[in-house]
C-alpha cells in the first residue's frame, strides 16, 4: 500500500494521477491513515515552499528525502501570490521529478495529468504564441517527451483547420445516451445494461429520452445545431421502429438545416441488422462507428464481447452496402493477453476493410470495471501497452492514409498513453474535436448523459448531470427536465 499525504488537499486528484501512472498497479490511499506501508509520498505546502519527502520501507524509514525550494522553478516569485494553476504545475513538476528519480521511469506525458492535451497548444496559439514558443512553454511546464508533444501540436493545428469554417463558437452539439448494450465488457464501466434484461422497459427509456428533447429543443430554439451524436452503449441495441421514433423526435424538434454530422455508434455487430441500417440511412445519417475493440477471436472471448471477428466483416460489409461512406471503428491496446504481433494482426484485418476512421484507445481501468473488481481472477493475465504499440496503429493508420484529428487521455491509462482518432481527410468526426477540445457547449439527454456548458474562455465548464439508472431516469424524468429548466431560468430564458 503506497501511503499519500498531502496538503492543500485540492491537489490531491493531480497526486493521485500521477502516482498511478508511476506506480501503475500498487494499492495506494490519499490523506488517510494507512497501516503496513512500504511507500510513503508526503507533499506539503508551507511557509511560500513544497516540501516532499518520499521514503521507502525497504531503504529504512525517511533514510532518503528530498525537500526542494521551488521558488527558482517559478522565477522567484512568491508563491503565495501564485494562481492556483501555476502552484499545482510547480507541485507537479516537483513530484514527477521525484518520482521519476525513484522509479528510474520517464512518463511520455511528463507530469500532465488532463484529459485534453491538445486543448494547451490550442489556447497557447490562441493567444498568439509562435510554435516554438508553445513548444518552449509545454517542455518547461509539463516535462512532456518530444514524440508527445509534436503529437499534441499536429493534433491541435489540424483542429483548428477542420473547425474554420463552423461557427462553433455560437452554437452548440447534442448528445444523445442510449445505455444498453448485448453484454457488459469485462473492462467497461460506462452506463449501459444487458439489452436482455432492460427489453420490456426500452419503449418507455425512449419516451422519456423524447420528453427530455421536445423541452430542450425549445428551450434552444434559434440556436444552431453543429452535430448531433447518438452513443452509448450501444444505440443500435434498439429496434428500427424505437430508433425510428428518437430520430423523427429529434427532427421535429431541433432545426438540423445547419448539422455539419450526425453521427449514431452503431457500436457492437452483434447488434447491426439490415433493417437498422436503413433506418439511420432514411435519416440521413452521416457517419457511423463499428468497434470490433480487436479482432482476435480469443481475446473477444475473454473481454465478453459475445460476437466473432466475421461478424465484425459481415456488419462492415452490410454498411457499405446500405451506402454509409463515412464508418469509423475503434480499437483498444492494452487489453488481457494481447502482444505486438496481435495487434498488428487487428489493424491488417481493419486494413482490408479500409474504414474512413480508426479510434485507438489506450486501456483505462476504472474502479467500476469488473477486470478491476474482480483483478485477483485476472492478475495472470498479461496487460500491457506501450510507445511501441501506440507507433504500431499510427503506421497502420498512415498506411490507410490517415491521420490524427483527436486526442485525450483518461487516469488509469495503460503505458500512460493516450486514445488518438485517425481519419482520412475531410471524414473526421466533428463532435470528437468540438467535444473533447472544450470549443462549445455539449447538450446531452438521457441516462447517464452529462450536458457542459464552456464559460466564454473555455477555462472552466458547468455540468448538469442525468441520472445514470435507467429505472430512476424513467421515474424521475420530470425531474431531469427540471435541472436544465433551473439553468436557463438562471440565465433569464
């Protein structure tokens, strides 16, 4: 059990990201009281200095510590007069370079903790720093590796390119939650619930999800519409005629003259029919995504994927053949048992069906996983994910002619990677960047669904959740519809 103590506690979430990161799989707890250590990390802010002490049972007690004035670090400025967001960057740099030293690691995002790296050389050009400036700026700051970097920079440039001609600053995206899905992945921990068992209550989820659009799509009359992206779960777990009836709901009740993408993620082929696809094509929409996750049969098998590699094909090939033209498909590195050459067996198996996008996600355990709950059953089990990987679908995607539009990271990622989006030119999927680089307001309905509101710099956001249990989203959907009510009357609607 690693021990934490730190003070002011406001950065403990900071803390804990990075100890995680560095001490990937070892039990820890913050400012709590905690028996039978063997790894103290102790940060304490004082007197305008951050004092770190890190020690380890086996090396004797505090036989070895680290106390570091940081005041050089930050120009000699007084760090009682800091902002907030300068003092936590100092404490992190500090930490990582102590940790680092400790570990005998190096972390290819340095010390940065975020979920939106490309979202800081985004605002940094904003503000009308050159590139080497930024690049400057981001190396002192974050001790970010140069492969990352150039990565966060390209990724940034080509968002503002795709974005030029979208006044995204006046309007705003719409989400729609749809949680069920066939079975519950062994990793996942998103809201979704066994289509099986939730069948007799889908009719009534959808009608409440279309009370909850007919008072938003008042409410927001006279703005315009940017994207609409229906996820989940997985969407296509409803019938034609139940998604048939969201989408007419939708279309009568939001302007889509200005849509640039309308997105459904079609998600799990075990839940594609002929007839499905037909209904999103009489619709109009633009873009769908089949996430196979991997195309290695054994590894479906332990994930709980419940569908085989040619169904994977089979529901690739009966898309193209309903006319979808813009299909993306997701994969997952670091998942149980997977080596380089099974990856690089997925991603020549997508490459002969030469999707428009591939999303490559880096494996995030979260608390509410069962691989974490139930990581005893599990912990034989070989997970791992690396640079080397990561460089491996980056050439498959090349190869495909694609390149990166989106990116960002979670906590708990394996190898501190990273989840990038490729696509060929001019099929990127537009609610990944609006959403995941902050640049405008996310209005989400359903269970589980969490609408953001941006403040004009896009520094900070309000959230207005939904319940996640689709039972108490049915019941208390009058409720739901009441939060967002709240807001506009706050904001004189």
């Amino acid at each position: 059990m690693i021990d934490i103590q730190i003070v002011p506690e406001e950065f403990q979430y900071d803390v804990q990201s990075m100890v995680q990161a560095f001490y990937m799989g070892h039990p820890f707890k913050i400012n709590s009281q905690v028996q039978d250590y063997y790894r103290i990390l102790k940060v304490v802010y004082e007197e305008n200095r951050i004092n770190i002490i890190l020690s380890d049972n086996e090396k004797k007690l505090f036989e070895e510590h680290y106390e570091i004035d940081c005041s050089g670090i930050v120009n000699h400025c007084d760090l009682s007069k800091t902002h907030r967001t300068e003092l936590k960057n100092v404490l992190k740099k500090l930490l990582y370079s102590v940790m680092s030293k400790d570990t005998g690691k190096e972390l290819p995002w340095g010390n940065l903790t975020g979920i939106r790296p490309a979202k800081i050389p985004g605002m940094l050009f904003e503000q009308g720093m050159r590139e080497e400036q930024v690049r400057k700026t981001m190396k002192e700051t974050y001790l970010i590796s140069d492969e990352k970097l150039n990565l966060a920079i390209d990724i940034s440039r080509r968002e503002s390119r795709i974005l030029s001609d979208i006044n995204y600053k006046e309007g705003y995206s719409l989400y729609v939650g749809i949680p069920f899905c066939p079975t519950t992945c062994l990793y996942c921990s998103f809201t979704s619930y066994p289509i099986s068992m939730y069948k007799d209550k889908v009719d009534s989820y959808v009608d409440s999800v279309i009370k909850e659009i007919k008072f938003l799509g008042e409410q927001l009359k006279g703005r315009e519409l940017n994207t609409v992206y229906i996820g989940g779960g997985t969407p296509t777990t409803l019938e034609p005629d139940q998604m048939d009836r969201l989408i007419t709901s939708l279309k009568e009740n939001f302007d889509f003259s200005t849509v640039r993408e309308f997105t459904v993620e079609a998600g799990r082929p075990d839940s594609i029919t002929e007839e499905k696809l037909k209904t999103l094509k009489k619709h109009n929409v633009s873009r769908i995504s089949i996430n196979p996750q991997t195309m290695n049969q054994e590894t479906l098998d332990i994930i709980g994927r419940r569908h085989t590699v040619e169904q994977v094909k089979e529901a690739f090939k009966l898309a193209r053949q309903c006319g979808f033209n813009n299909i993306n498909m997701d994969f997952i590195l670091g998942l149980p048992q997977e080596d380089e050459k099974m990856v690089r067996y997925s991603m020549e198996e997508a490459k002969k069906l030469s999707p428009e996008g591939i999303t490559v996600h880096s494996l995030a355990l979260k608390r509410a996983a069962r691989l974490n709950i139930m990581k005893d059953k599990y912990s034989d089990m070989h997970m791992e994910n690396s640079s080397e990987l990561m460089k491996v679908t980056e050439k498959y995607s090349e190869e495909m002619n694609m390149k990166p539009y989106y990116l960002y990271g979670q906590k708990n990622m394996a190898g501190n990677q990273e989840n990038v989006g490729y696509s060929i030119e001019g099929c990127e999927g537009l609610y990944n960047i609006l959403m995941m680089g902050d640049f405008q307001d996310v209005w989400a309905v359903g269970a589980g669904a969490v609408t953001k509101l941006l403040s004009p710099d896009r520094k900070e956001g309000k959230r207005i959740d939904t319940v996640k249990n689709v039972d108490q989203y049915i019941e208390r959907i009058d409720e739901m519809i009441e939060r967002k009510r709240k807001y506009f009357q706050s904001m004189g609607c």
